[in-house]
C-alpha cells in the first residue's frame, strides 16, 4: 500500500502525520496553562489540591505527545532534527528543562520532608506553563521568520549566533506567537478545570479567567495573522530546488490551499465558541470546542509552513541551507516502513480516549482529596 507512493507523497503524508502529533500538543497544553491559573483561581489550600491533581492526572499526556512529536521528526526528517537540536540546542534545553521541573514538582510537591516546600513547586509549575510555552511558540515561529545556521555539504550545522536559539525570543513575531500560544493554552486550562472539577466558587473564576485571557489572546492573535498576510516567506523553486523569498509567501499559501485557510477560520471560531459556551451558557463542555478548535489551528499553521512549496525551517543567514519537507527526509525505504508502523496510531488514540473517559467518569470534587481509595494525590 504505501510502497506504491512516491517519495514525494510520504513526505508529504509525514509532515501532516508530524502536524496531527503537533497539533494534538497545542491541546494538551491546557495542563500547563492549568498551571498558570493555580495562583489566580485557587485561593485555598483545598482548592490548590484540587486544581493540582485534576491536572495531574493529564500532565504526563502532554509530555509524552511532545516526546512523540519529537520522535516523529527525528524518524521522518532527520536533517531538521540534527540541525535544530544540534544548533539550537540552548533554547531546547531551555524548553526541556522547564519540563524536567514540571515533573519534578508533581513527583515531589506533597512528598513528606519536603525541605523546599510546595509554593516553591507550585512557581516551577508555573514557569513551565508560561516560559515553557513561550518558547515553544518562539521556536515554532522560527518556521516562517528564519534561523541563523548554515550547513556545509556533508550537512554540519553551523550556528551564526552565540545564543544559540534563544535568540528567537527577540523577535517580535516569534514572541506573540509564543504569547498567543500561553494565553491559548491558559483559556484551554480555564475550560478543562471547569469541566473537570465540581466546585462551584472554583468554577466562577475559571469562568472568569477564560474570558479574561481571550481579551489578552486577541492581540497577539491578530497581530499573527497580520504576520502570516504581510511577511515574506522562503519558497522553494520545485524544479531545481533553489530557495528564494517571496512576497506575502505564507497569504499566498493560504489562498492556495483553501482547505488550510477553512480550517484556521473555523478553528479560531471553535475557540471562540467554547469560551462563549463556557463563559456565557454556563456549559462545562468549552474545552472541547476549544480544544478541536486548537487542533484546527495548528494543523493549519504547520500547514502554511511545510506545503505549497515552502521552507518550513528556513536559513535567513544562508538562505540555501534552508529545509524542506523534501531535502530534510527520510529515505522511501524509512518513510515506507513507519507508515506501515503509523497504522496502530488510532489504536493508541482510542486507547487514550478510554482511559481519559474512565478517569473523568465522575467530576474531581473535595471528596476525592480523602478519599481512601485515590491511590494518589500531588
């Protein structure tokens, strides 16, 4: 079946699987804007308890899709891993590292002789779910503003900057990508606590600080999609290869592929839907909307980065050195073999969704925080 594709259709079919994982990581950072909330929504020791552990049964979802986002480009475009991580490797240590203190704290936030104390696990909770986020969407920036290396022909990386990816967070487009990303996840972590926990005074602030961060969003929001409607982009010539700048690349991507363009204008209205269903109907069931809403987004945006003959990691200090999802690929023998791997992808997924659905059966209440038979609380 997939050994009668052409190259050229698995890395296309391998950069939408990479965006699908991608995608599915927006969502699932509701955890960490969950924790951004903890100081803001919770203003008792109960309340912090509650708003912890209904995160806590979530949080190692959203590590593990970011570790399989990973590995899905490292397998399928190699040439990106080793050039980003083994140039940019600050800023992902950096990324990585706030993730390490996320586990950290849950691990250890409650453990008896705990010399730091649990505030102090609560602001490392916090800088994952604000610093984490916002270089995380600093570096996915980075796919329409450009890198600073350059590769020699046996593919060595060379960084031309001494902060080594951290950089990225001085440009202006790359920093409201990157606040987009933390207020986003912020209104998906207000939603997800609605739904999860029952309590009432819990969920009139959660309430509240979903529509509080949409107007922080809106911004940075539109000042993104002003970028995507005016930037110059890297478009690859596909007959020779050769990468040059064009004009307006990325609107020109998206009028392209009206398929793209759709799923970004409904994904931003689902967001808005679940904010007005969670804030205004007093439904609990915000977080879906929003959270399929997430996904449309960012399906689109990887989208706009990688399709209609676009560099999706381009070079702005050697503009040839540039990567596509064709010159950054696997072989059709690798690309082949993992699509055949790819096929028990649903099976995981469905397997997710029923233990999430076990999990959730009941809504999280104070009643748990003694509940004999709760194997664990963070």
């Amino acid at each position: 079946m997939f050994g009668s594709l052409e190259l050229s259709q698995l890395q296309e079919l391998w950069w939408l699987i990479a965006s699908v994982v991608g995608s599915l990581f927006l969502f699932l950072t509701f955890v960490q804007g969950g924790q951004t909330l903890l100081g803001t929504v919770a203003k008792t020791g109960p309340e912090k308890m509650l708003v912890v552990n209904s995160l806590g049964r979530k949080w190692e979802l959203t590590f593990t899709t970011l570790v399989l986002f990973g590995g899905a480009l490292f397998a399928a475009f190699p040439k990106f891993y080793a050039t980003s991580f083994g140039g940019a490797y600050w800023v992902w240590m950096a990324i990585l590292f706030t993730f390490i203190v996320q586990a950290v704290s849950y691990e250890f936030r409650r453990k008896p002789g705990n010399f730091l104390g649990s505030s102090v696990y609560e602001f490392f909770l916090f800088v994952n779910g604000s610093l984490g986020i916002l270089l995380i969407g600093a570096a996915v920036g980075t796919f329409f503003t450009g890198s600073n290396f350059s590769l020699n022909d046996y593919n060595q990386v060379s960084w031309q900057h001494s902060l080594r990816g951290l950089e990225a967070a001085f440009n202006p487009f790359n920093v409201c990508f990157g606040l987009m990303l933390v207020f986003l996840s912020r209104i998906l972590g207000a939603m997800y606590l609605t739904n999860h926990i029952d309590h009432e005074l819990l969920a009139v602030r959660t309430r509240k600080a979903t529509l509080v961060n949409l107007l922080c969003l809106l911004p940075f929001l539109l000042y993104v999609l002003y970028g995507f409607a005016t930037m110059d982009g890297f478009a690859v010539d596909p007959a020779t290869g050769v990468i040059v700048m064009e004009k307006a690349k990325y609107l020109h991507n998206l009028l392209a592929m009206p398929v793209t363009a759709g799923m970004l204008l409904l994904g931003v209205v689902l967001v808005v839907a679940g904010v007005v269903a969670n804030v205004f109907m007093g439904k609990r069931n915000g977080i879906w909307f929003g959270g399929l809403g997430t996904v449309l987004v960012g399906l689109a945006i990887f989208s706009i980065a990688g399709y209609h003959n676009t560099a999706f990691y381009p070079s702005k200090f050697a503009l040839q050195s540039s990567l596509t999802i064709y010159n950054a690929s696997s072989s059709h023998y690798t690309l082949t073999a993992m699509s055949y791997v790819a096929l028990a992808v649903p099976l995981v997924l469905a397997y997710i969704a029923y233990v999430w659905r076990a999990m959730d059966a009941r809504k999280f209440s104070e009643a748990d925080l003694v509940d004999a038979d709760l194997k664990k609380l963070y």
